[in-house]
C-alpha cells in the first residue's frame, strides 16, 4: 500500500532522511521508534507530502506521491486538487490535536468531507456522528474542543481523519500530549483500528502498543532505519548497538 524507496530529505545543509527503504503492506501496522531527532516525523510527513522530499519515490496504492508524470515522463508537481485528494486518503493525527477552536467537535468532522468531497451535509452528519460514537465521544458532538480533555480532542481528531474514509493512517506521537491517565483511551481507538484492519504507521514510545499491535517495528536513528522486526525480537534480542541503547531509555 505504501513503498517508500531511496526516500531522502534535507533541510538546507542538514541531511536528515538518509535512502529510507520501507514498504507497509494493506493492513499492516508498522511502528517508528528511535530516538528525537532521528527523522521520524519527516519521513511521516514525506509519506503524504507535508514535506516534499528531495530524491527516492514515495507510492500509495501505486500512485507516486507529490508528482506526476508528463507525457514524456518527467516529473511534475501533483496538481493541488489530486494532492489534497491524496493526503485525505491518508489519515494523519499529530501530537498536538490541531483541531479547529472556534468549531464543534462535530463541525471539526465533517469539515472535510463537506469541503475535500462535497458530501451533502447530511451525510456528512450522520457519518461524523457515527464516528464520534464509535471513538467514544458521541456526547461531546456540539462541545468545542476547549471543553472537552485532551484524551478526548485526540479521538475527536481520529474520528475527523476517519471521516475521509482514509485507506491509510499516520500517527505521529499521537499520546505524547497526553496526560498519563488519558494515554490508554487513545491507543484503546487506534487498537480497534488496526483489529479492523487498517493500514497504519504509528511513530510513538509507547513500548506496550508496539509490543501487541505493531506487526513489525522500525528503529530509527540519524536519519536511517537501523532495525527492522517484530516488537518482541526487537525487545529480546536488539541487533544494532543503537537500538539497545535506545530500549534501555524507554523500556
Ligand atoms: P523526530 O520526529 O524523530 O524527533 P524530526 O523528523 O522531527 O525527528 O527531525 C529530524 C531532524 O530534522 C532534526 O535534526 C530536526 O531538527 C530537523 N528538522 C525537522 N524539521 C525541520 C525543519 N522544518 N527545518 C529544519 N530542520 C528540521
Ligand atoms: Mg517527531
């Protein structure tokens, strides 16, 4: 579903994705760990183009992601229509909840599907409500975010990336700002997720989810992945020094 080949990126002289090489298979979770700095949010953002990257490919579903081809097959900037189009179609929820203040939680769901897709309004509520329900937080439809914890302005931000009907999700640190209390009610949704089947790239430090949901878990570090494998392998028996001394931080 996503192939990511000889994916690098600078910023001005700093070097910080190194030739990432990583597919994730339909239904597949992959975890990111590694430690800040390493290049997990940019190589989160070059997947759906928040960053452009400077050289490698980057395909979902086998579209090249952030260009296309002319007829004579050189490389073009993707049409901002296609691009917008494309980056709903992967679902990203950030640290911070980038909801919309001045919007209802409800407002803050079917925004997109109103606009990116022209869904008639009253699609787009009864969907949004169904997914404020499935995350937990069906009561808090007309609340504003302010209002409402951080736990629950997470989901009510997973729920507006699932109202695109996404093929994939992104998460980057989705608990981090999170009260320690109100961790488990967010990976508690993102488990569900991926019972259900979606495809989804998580960066996070939370070890446990890694260890009973990722189907395989990436480390990174400098810009390059180090270490591929399942959570349990990894934590067991790390293979790069690196790793190791990354794990004796966080486990
Ligand atoms: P991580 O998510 O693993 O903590 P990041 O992808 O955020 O790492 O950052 C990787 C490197 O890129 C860091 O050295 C960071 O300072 C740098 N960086 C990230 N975003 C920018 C930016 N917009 N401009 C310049 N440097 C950046
Ligand atoms: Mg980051």
């Amino acid at each position: 579903m996503l192939r990511v080949a000889g994916l690098c990126k600078r910023f001005g002289a700093l070097k910080v994705l190194h030739g990432i090489d990583l597919d994730v298979h339909r239904g597949e979770v992959v975890v990111i760990i590694g430690p800040s700095g390493s290049g997990k949010s940019t190589l989160l953002n070059c997947l759906n183009f928040l960053e452009p990257y400077d050289e490698g490919e980057v395909h979902f579903d086998g579209v090249l992601v952030g260009y296309r081809l002319d007829d004579k097959g050189r490389k073009r900037p993707m049409s901002h229509r296609a691009m917008s189009e494309l980056r709903s179609e992967m679902g990203m929820v950030f640290q911070s909840f980038n909801l919309f203040p001045h919007k209802t939680v409800l407002q803050n769901v079917i925004e997109g599907p109103r606009i990116v897709r022209r869904q008639r309004r009253k699609e787009a509520i009864a969907l949004g409500q169904a997914l404020l329900d499935k995350v937990g937080i069906g009561d808090k439809a007309h609340v504003y975010p302010a209002n409402i914890s951080g736990g629950q302005q997470q989901r009510a931000a997973i729920a507006r990336a699932l109202a695109m009907r996404p093929r994939a999700m992104l998460f980057d640190e989705p608990t981090s700002a999170l009260d320690p209390e109100l961790v488990g009610e967010v990976l508690d949704v993102m488990k569900t997720l991926a019972a259900e089947g979606m495809t989804m790239v998580v960066v996070t430090h939370e070890m446990g989810f890694a260890r009973e949901v990722a189907d395989r878990l990436i480390v990174m570090d400098h810009g390059r992945i180090i270490e591929v494998g399942s959570a349990q392998e990894i934590f067991a028996s790390p293979t790069h020094p690196r790793t190791a001394e990354f794990l004796r931080k966080v486990l």
